[in-house]
C-alpha cells in the first residue's frame, strides 16, 4: 500500500508541497479502499440473501 500511496503523491505534487500532495493521495487510496470494501460487502449481503432462499425453496 504504502508504494501506490507514494506514487500517487509523486505523481500528484504539482505545487511543491510534498506533504498536501501525500495527504491528497492518501484520502484519495482510502476512499477507493472505502468503496471496494463497500461493493464487496453489498455482493456478499445478496449471495447470502440469494443462497437463503434457494435453502427455503428446496424444504418445500
């Protein structure tokens, strides 16, 4: 993790400040990890909810 933050900064530091720039990225990386967490956990809740059902079909 700590590379991709550090490339994003590099890449980012446009201004001179090295530091506004690795904060930047920082909150940018923390914000996709923020998501994909988010997504994944949608696609589990409706895997878990999807094999629930098939699980109450198959008793009746």
């Amino acid at each position: 993790m700590a590379p991709v933050v550090c490339g994003n900064a590099l890449a980012a530091e446009s201004d001179g400040l090295p530091e506004k720039a690795l904060f930047d990225a920082l909150i940018s990386n923390l914000g996709i990890y923020f998501f994909s967490m988010v997504c994944c956990f949608a696609v589990y809740g409706i895997y878990k909810i999807k094999q629930s059902r098939a699980k109450k079909n198959k008793k009746e």
